[in-house]
C-alpha cells in the first residue's frame, strides 16, 4: 500500500518532482487518492519531458489606460487565443464547475518543507472566464498604503508619509489631507490602514494605524480623528492605543484594522523584525505579532481570551505572527483572516482562532534571509495553530478583501490578496474554509500591489506602491 508520507519521502530525495507531488496530493485531496496515485508516475513523466507550461499570460488589448482581459494558460509553444474567442466558447463557471488546471506556481520552492495537509499550498489553477477590463485611474498617489471606501461610494486611501487622499470612482483626487501626529515613514512605517466608522455618515470618524514617532523609537499606533465638513483635514486625531514597547527600527509594524459586527476593532500587528524582538511574537506581555481586539475607545473588548491572564495583555486575540499585512472579516461566515508575511518563503493564510498561537518564530514553513532555517527548522508543533494556505515562493501578501458582489458570479466569496515582491494579485477560491483553487491577476503590470477592496460598482480596486490606482472589473 502506497502511503502519503512515502510519496513525500520521494519528493524530498528528487526536488525536480516536488511540485508535481504536491499538485497530484492536491488533487487527491479533492477527487480521491487513489485515483491520483496512479496517474503520479505520468505527472512526474510528464514534468520531465514536457515543454515547459506558464500560466501568467494574459490577453491584453490596451485602449489608453483600459485593457480588456481574459486570462489564458499557454505554453512556450502556444499563443493564447483571443479573448473573444475564449468568452465565446466557455461559460461563466459556477462553484460547481470549476476547471481545475496545473498550479500557477512552477518555480523551485525556498525550502523542501512538505505541508502538513495535500491542499495548504500551490493548490490547481483557475482562469476567470468573465470578460473583465482593467483600467488605471490615477498615477498620482504618493506611495498609497491602504485603500477602502466610504458609504457613498468613494474611496479613502492613505499614503505612507502621512497624507489621505479621496478619489471618485472616475479617477478625480482630492488634495492631501493632513491633520496626523508625526509618523515614522522609514521603509516600512508611515500612516497606514484606515477604516470609516460604522456610523461614518454622522459621526464622520475614521480609524487609522500607523507607526507613531517618537524618541524612545517607534511603535505600531491606532488613532482616530473626525473628517472636517469640508474635507480638507482631520480633525481631533488621537492616538487610542499602541503596541508597547517603543523599538528604534522601521521594519514589521503590520498592520490592518476592521471593525466587527458589533463595532469593535480587530488590529494587526508585527513584531519588529529583529532577533532581539521577535521572540516577542510568543509572549503575551507586548504588542508585538500580534491581533488585538478592542473597543473604539481602545479598551480590551471584555470577552478578549486572555482576560484575568496574569501578565497577559487583555487586548491580545491571538499571537505568535511574523508581520500582518492583510485583516478581512467573511462577510459570509464572520470569520477572521490575515495575510501573513513570512521569512523566505512561508507567506501565510490563517483563520483566527480566539487564544490561538499562530508559531512565529517557533515554527515556520520559510527559512532565514541568509538561507538558513529558522531555529529549530519545524514547521509543525502541538498546540499552535497550521496555517490554511502558504507560499513558497513568497506572495509578500498585504491587503486583502472578499468578493462579496454578484456582478462577476465566479468571483463570489472569493478571496483577492495584493502581492508585493511577486507582482500580482492572487485570487483564491475557497470552500469550507480550504483554498480549492487559486488565479494570478495582472501579473504583467509588474507592480507592488499594497491593497485591494471591493468597490460599490462591483469592481476589485487596488493601489500599488508606485502610486498607481487600478479598477478591475465589467
């Protein structure tokens, strides 16, 4: 009897088929084991002699700043056909129908980790069959950090320095909006995410998160302030809460915030990127790695986990991150999902769970900058949490969203994930709380795509790190 684990024995002695063993595992996952155990050998033939596949092509008819898109797997050998001619000839798929095709995903992993589930990364690929068109709206923004809309429709986006801006779903920008306390915009600081309050329409507040200067060091900061009436500053901005202590560095202050059904804030934070301040992701005495929860006060919502811990911050939801990027609650399910930055390779995906340890810096599926494995080299550990999906080679994940709109039904439900260093949005189809299936969008604009929210219209939004705003959508 042919078991999973010596499969993965294989896999690690010959890395040439370690990819094609965790797409078959993937399908087995999804249609069966033993049926995908007997086609393994004609994978692991097929990737020794066949021409090799991309599936990062996109059809593309620019029209100034609008391209109309549908995606196309090709070979070297192939050209993609029109996207008339695709969207002629295939339906919208459904959750049902779904087709399935080799992982996006072919260059060597970072690493010859195995996962410890068939289906936690390079899971099959998908190609969005809807004729969609991609269109840049502005190129002015000064390196965008976080873009999310207000309830009429518009949009509020943040740069780094320490500036809002508003943009109108044509394209039109307001003038930078100031009012902030002084913020520490060195590599990776600056005035980050920004949520409007659930009662933004008479309260007129906003919620932000930024890395607070100060000359004890810097630390990852949420404040609110009040838009003025004529939207030309914030007014009243204070700081709410911060996660202590202060750390002279500019690197992994996360960080995302939300507000939940019942008002309160969901907060993500890193945990400083530096060997002295990283096992504090482990520890519950300190702000660092970790998801906070608290009211729009910035007190400890009272049914936090570690409440009546002695010496645990009663804010702390969950521990044990590297440096969160990405917070988006279902809107479908109510659960909670980050996006997580990992060393080289190990990006992650995580549903949290109340008190959950999350294993940073004790378990990782990446190793060190320098090629070294994290101490210790485990990626699995009794009572800290796996997680649902990861990358190696990285996404560099950072803003995320669910697509919750009707106008694109294959979309619906699906997960969109902005990537830095790989120059894409990922798409991933998920299904009881699993990534079945994932699509690489405009991995051709060669940009850093910061964040992504749904717009009113139906339409993804996405802000890059060169200042571009892009609409993607009919």
């Amino acid at each position: 009897m042919i078991c999973l684990s010596c499969i993965f024995e294989v896999a690690n002695a010959h890395p040439f088929i370690r990819s094609e063993v965790i797409l078959v595992t993937n399908f087995a996952h999804r249609f069966g084991f033993l049926r995908c155990i007997l086609v393994l050998p004609i994978a692991i033939s097929v990737a020794a002699c066949s021409p090799e596949t991309t599936y990062s092509d996109y059809v593309s008819v620019p029209t100034d700043n609008v391209i109309l898109t549908t995606q196309v797997p090709t070979t070297s050998s192939q050209s993609a056909t029109t996207s008339t001619e695709t969207t002629a000839s295939t339906p919208t798929p459904t959750p049902v129908d779904l087709d399935f095709g080799p992982p996006f995903e072919t260059n060597p992993a970072n690493t010859l980790y195995l996962p410890a589930s068939a289906d936690q990364t390079r899971a099959p690929s998908v190609i969005t069959q809807t004729e969609y068109a991609v269109t840049i709206l502005t190129e002015e923004l000064v390196s965008p950090w976080a873009v999310t809309t207000l309830p009429d429709g518009r949009f509020l986006i943040t740069e780094k320095a320490g500036t809002l801006r508003i943009m109108t779903t044509d394209g039109a920008l307001s003038a930078p909006i100031g009012g902030f306390p002084k913020v520490d915009d060195r590599a990776q600081g600056g005035l980050l995410d920004v949520a409007p309050a659930p009662d933004f329409e008479t309260s007129r507040m906003l919620y932000f998160t930024l890395a607070e200067w100060t000359d004890e060091g810097s630390l990852t900061a949420v404040g609110r302030g009040r838009l003025a009436d004529d939207e030309k500053n914030i007014e009243n901005f204070a700081i709410i809460w911060r996660a202590i202590p202060y750390f002279d560095n500019s690197a992994h202050f996360g960080s995302r915030l939300t507000f939940d059904e019942q008002g309160n804030l969901f907060v993500t934070t890193g945990e400083r990127s530096d060997l002295v301040t990283r096992p504090n992701a482990q520890l519950l005495d300190n702000g660092y790695g970790k998801v906070v929860h608290i009211t729009p006060d910035g007190e400890p919502v009272p049914d936090n986990p570690f409440i009546g811990q002695e010496g645990a911050l009663p804010e702390i939801y969950s521990y044990g991150h590297r440096n969160v990027q990405g917070l988006v609650i279902d809107p479908q399910t109510g659960d909670i999902w980050i996006s997580e930055m990992g060393p080289r390779g190990g990006d992650e995906l995580n549903l949290i769970k109340a008190g959950g340890n999350y294993g940073w810096p004790v378990i990782s599926y990446g190793i060190e900058y320098s090629g070294d494995p994290i101490p210790g080299g485990i990626t699995v550990m009794e009572g800290m949490e796996q997680p649902v999906y990861y990358w190696d080679p990285v996404l560099a994940p950072s803003g995320m969203t669910f697509y919750s709109s009707d106008t694109i039904p294959e979309w619906k439900g699906n997960l969109f994930i902005g990537g830095l260093a790989s120059l894409r949005i990922s798409r991933l189809v998920m299904e009881n709380g699993r990534v079945i299936a994932e699509e690489w969008l405009l991995e051709e604009e060669g940009q850093r795509f910061r964040d992504v929210c749904e717009g009113a219209d139906g339409a993804i939004y996405a802000v890059t790190d060169s200042g571009r705003m892009y609409r993607i959508g009919v």
